[in-house]
C-alpha cells in the first residue's frame, strides 16, 4: 500500500548533495503539511496554515451518488417528480416520523423525460471543501465508505468500471486537488462498496492504487500514522461492512412512539428481517475476526499520541434505521474504542451529527472523558433525522448523548487536532442546495484528549 509511512512520500535522496537533500526533505514534509519542528529556520507565520504542530483534516463520507449511476429500480419504475416526493413522504409517515418535519432532496428530472430522482451534491460538496482548505489547513481527508453507488465497481450494469470512478470518486474532488495538490485521501469501504462482488472491491482499491491522491489497502482495512512524534496520530481504517457480514442480527421497525421494537414480538408477527451478508461478503478464513484482533492489539500498542478510529457504519445515530446494525458493531468495538480510542467517525447516514459514548457500559477501569463519534456521511446524498426515535434513545441509554445533528443538508466536517491545548476540535460544514458549492460553518465542538 503506498503513502502508509512518512517516508514512502520523500523526495529520493540518493545523488543530492547534502544541502540539496536537507532542502527536499523540508519541501516532502511540507507538501504533507506535517513538519512539525523547526530549528533556525521557522516557517513563515500564515494565519491560513495554523500552528503546524496541530493536525487538521477533512472528513467526508457517502459522496459516490452521481444522477448518471441511478438504481436499477428507479430506472425500470420511473416517477415524475411529484410521484417522487409523494413516494418520500410516504416512506417517511410509514417510519413514524413527524409530519411537520417532512422534507426531501433537491430533484433532478432527466433530460428530455419525466422521470425524476434525487439531485446529487458530491461537486458541490468538493467545492466546498476547497473553498474551506483556503483558509484553514488541510493536511490530508478522510474518506468514509459508499464511495460508488449504488452498487459498487464491477455491477452488471454496461457501463465502464474506469470511468465510473473517475466521475464517482476522482471528478467531484478535482478542484480541491487542484489547489491542494498533494493532499492525500485516505480511504475506508462502505456497503453500497461491497455491493457487485469481491472483484468489484478489488477494482476499486486497484483503482485507487494508481492515483497520486488516494490510498485504500487491498484488504480493507489498514493503519497509518502522520505527524511528528510526540504530536502524531495514527487510524485505525476499518472495513465495517466485513465486521457486519460476520454476524448474523435482525433489523426490527421501530414502534409508533419511535421506540425499539422488540425481537420476539417482531418475529411472532413476521416483521423482523434477518440481516445476512450476501456470499460474496461473508467472512473468509475469519477475517472478521482477524480485524477486530488487529484494531485491539494496534490500539492498546500504539505509541502516538492520538489513536482516531474510522470506518463506514455508525456506532449510535438518529436516523432511525440503522440501529440494530449499531447495536452490533458497539458490542464489537466498543470495548476497545472506550479504553484506546481518542474518537470514532463515520458516515453511511446521510446527514451530520455528533454523538458520545460515556463509555460506563464497558468497565475498562478508568475515569476517560466521553467518547466522540462523528457522523460525516452527508457528501452526495440527504437523509432526514428521526426526532422521537432520538428522544427515546436518550430515555433508554443514559451513556449515549446527541451534541448536535443537522438533516436534509449536503456537508462534511473538518478536523483538528490540537496538540497545544490536547483537545480535539470538530467543526461542521454545510453547502446550499443550488448547487453553488460555498461553505457555511454551522456548528463547532470541542473534546478532551482521552488516550494516554
């Protein structure tokens, strides 16, 4: 896998005088936006680039939708736009949501038809983003799975798996490369990924192999650190649709007062849906396994100061469909997050929300601050919050705490690291629906380093 390490991005040094040498060096670890240390020679204070010892990064998730790669089902049952919005609203009265609070995505009608679906905003988003890296630093992004829908590379649907992903995952980020042209894009696998087979997963990290600014391992899920010691951070990249795949779990509908339903009643009366992985998915030679070992022993062996989890699927949120997958992936990861982990961020809800765990579920032995978890999945799609499946989830679970949450928006959030103050810093981001890609900042937090 390239760009793991520091000095896989260094200038080679071999015939350089050593002056020439000491002058790449200093260049390499400025285009990662790391150089931490200075001795004589201090960096030019820029307002724009921050405290250089602090870490800064994007974070964005579920940007592969474009209205080019529709689902096959919107394509053999086409709806005019008012069939479309009815449709919505239908599905949001049937989950028991408020009425009042019924909204739906900007509409796209295609070309010379009737047919509508759901505007994307991955290019507004990417505009976004570059319009923030003006004035903040970025050093490098992560990026949280669903980077291809709907069905991932390698679907059976005609059209080319190379070009597909220039347009899904590469052209709605071009501009920001343009002004940034050595930020890295870290990147973790989603479930609309996994989608075709395991060759269309393969296809994808082949892909992203041969790009100057991305880096996903072929295996799925990888670790990197950056920084200086003493002010670095190393992640933890999971692929959560693999943990997922590994277990075998029921998704129940939520009753009318947006509390959980309960197992037995749901299958009494055949409304409990047994949530398999498809073949292709399912865990090989316990690979699952093999990756919730590695993040425990990674975790409690790193020596960087900050330990950052992320991967596709979320812990807690309140969106009101994906809780019994979160109810299996905090009995999964949890344990080792609250003792190690500084955060967790992830997307595969399509909106922003931020969350924490005050971690008295897992005794872990310790007095550590709360756990934050980050959902920035809003980078193509939108997704409305469940407000009464929210409440409840506060009267039931007194370790769980909703900071904020923002819906119906197309955003992503950025990241800092504060190795002065040892705090980590989240801010939110949001982009109009006309597509103009101008970035508003709507929310801003602040956490208490919790690793040792």
């Amino acid at each position: 896998m390239k760009n793991k390490a520091l000095s896989e991005k260094l200038i080679p040094q071999k015939f350089m005088p050593n002056n020439l040498a000491v002058v790449a060096l200093t260049l390499s670890f400025l285009s990662l936006g790391i150089l931490t240390s200075c001795s004589n020679n201090q960096l030019t204070d820029n307002a724009q680039q921050g405290d250089t010892r602090n870490i800064n990064f994007l974070a964005f998730g579920d940007g592969g939708y474009h209205v080019d790669y529709p689902k096959t089902k919107h394509i053999e049952n086409p709806r005019s736009k008012e069939e479309f919005i009815a449709d919505e609203k239908a599905d949001w009265l049937k989950d028991f949501r408020p009425e009042a609070e019924f909204d739906h995505a900007p509409v796209y009608i295609y070309p010379q038809t009737n047919t509508a679906t759901e505007q994307g905003g991955a290019e507004a988003v990417g505009l976004a983003m570059t319009e923030v890296c003006r004035d903040k630093p970025c050093q490098f992004a992560i990026q949280l799975g669903d980077n291809i829908y709907p069905d991932g590379a390698g679907a059976n649907d005609g059209k080319d798996d190379q070009k597909r992903m220039n347009d899904l995952i590469l052209s709605p980020l071009k501009p920001l490369f343009a002004e940034n042209p050595e930020l890295m894009v870290y990147s973790a696998l989603g479930n609309h990924d996994w989608k075709s087979s395991r060759h269309g997963v393969a296809l994808q990290t082949q892909w992203m192999k041969n790009q100057k600014n991305f880096t996903l391992d072929e295996q799925g899920y990888y670790k990197y650190t950056l920084g200086d010691k003493g002010n670095d951070v190393e992640f933890f990249v999971l692929d959560t649709n693999m943990l997922l795949s590994g277990q075998t779990f029921y998704e129940i509908p939520l009753n009318s007062d947006g509390s959980e339903g309960e197992l037995e009643p749901a299958l009494q009366n055949g409304h409990a849906e047994l949530e398999q992985g498809k073949e292709h998915e399912l865990p090989i030679s316990s690979e699952d396994e093999q990756q919730l070992a590695w993040l425990e022993e990674g975790l409690e062996n790193s020596t960087a100061k900050w330990k950052i989890v992320y991967g596709h699927h979320i812990l807690w949120s309140i969106g009101g469909s994906k809780y019994s997958e979160g109810h299996v992936l905090r009995r999964l990861l949890l344990p080792s997050l609250c003792q190690y982990a500084d955060a967790y961020i992830a997307g595969h809800e399509h909106d922003l929300e931020l969350i924490s765990d005050d971690c008295t579920a897992y005794n872990i032995g310790n007095s550590q601050p709360p756990l934050p978890l980050v959902i920035s999945g809003a980078a193509a799609k939108m997704r409305g919050k469940h407000s009464p499946f929210a409440e409840q989830q506060a009267k039931r679970y007194p370790q769980y705490k909703l900071h904020w949450s923002q819906s119906f928006v197309w955003g992503f959030a950025h990241i800092e690291l504060d190795n002065q103050e040892d705090t980590l810093n989240v801010e939110f981001y949001t982009t109009p629906r006309n597509r103009a890609g101008t970035a508003e900042q709507v929310a801003k937090f602040s956490f208490d380093k919790r690793s040792d």
